[in-house]
C-alpha cells in the first residue's frame, strides 16, 4: 500500500498563500488518484480537490474554486496544493488522499478514497 506524508501547512494572514506538499512512498504513485481533503472543528472531513492518475482530470469543491490549485508530479511521487487567498474559513487539518486506480470520472468521489497521510494544520487569522 501507499504512505502519504503531508508537510507545509502553518500559520498565515487572511489573503496570504500557502503550499501543500504530500510525499507518496512505497507503491507506483501515478497508479493512484489524489485527493486533499480538509477537516475544520466540529465539521467533517470533506473533500476539496482531487486529480485523477495522470493528473489530466481535477476537482475542486465550490468553496476553493478559483483560489486552490491541485498538481501532481509523478517523477517525484509528490501531490501538491497551492492555496491563495486564504481566508479563515479555511483553517483546518488538511490531509492527502490516495485511491488505488480509481477513474478520471471517479476522483469528486470522496468515499472511494481509502489510503491518508496523518494531515497538517492550516491556521488562517484575519
């Protein structure tokens, strides 16, 4: 199976940038789709933006769309999230995501997700 390894998050200023980088190891990465998904407190874990295997096909959750940019490099087995314009509602844990050949069709689907890095904390302050 895969291990994913998050790494990036922080602390920043509403307006501010950010960028996500989850390390894949121990399987062929681009035999995965990816997702990052992100857990504020008292809400649940929700999907946000997924890139299918070849990283042709993304998603983007309304909420993001337009700020965040999912990218993979499958030479450096590492998935990526630039996060512009943070505002405060988006301070949460965010956590990668890996499903095992899931389709370009499939990556908006959240449960088809099954393998998770231990997550990092995005703190956005206004």
């Amino acid at each position: 199976q895969v291990q994913l390894v998050e790494s990036g998050g922080g602390l920043v200023q509403a307006g501010g940038s950010l960028r996500l980088s989850c390390a894949a190891s121990g399987r062929t990465f681009s035999n995965y789709a990816m997702g990052w998904f992100r857990q504020a407190p008292g809400k649940e874990r929700a999907l946000i933006a997924a890139n299918s295997r070849s990283g042709g096909s993304t998603y983007y959750a309304d909420s993001v769309k337009g700020r965040f940019t999912i990218s993979r490099d499958n030479a450096k087995n590492t998935l990526y999230l630039q996060m512009n314009s943070l505002k405060p509602e988006d301070t949460a844990v965010y956590y990668c995501a890996a499903s095992y050949g899931l389709g370009y069709a499939m990556i908006s689907r959240a449960d088809k997700y099954d393998y998770w890095g231990q997550g990092t904390q995005v703190t956005v302050s206004s």
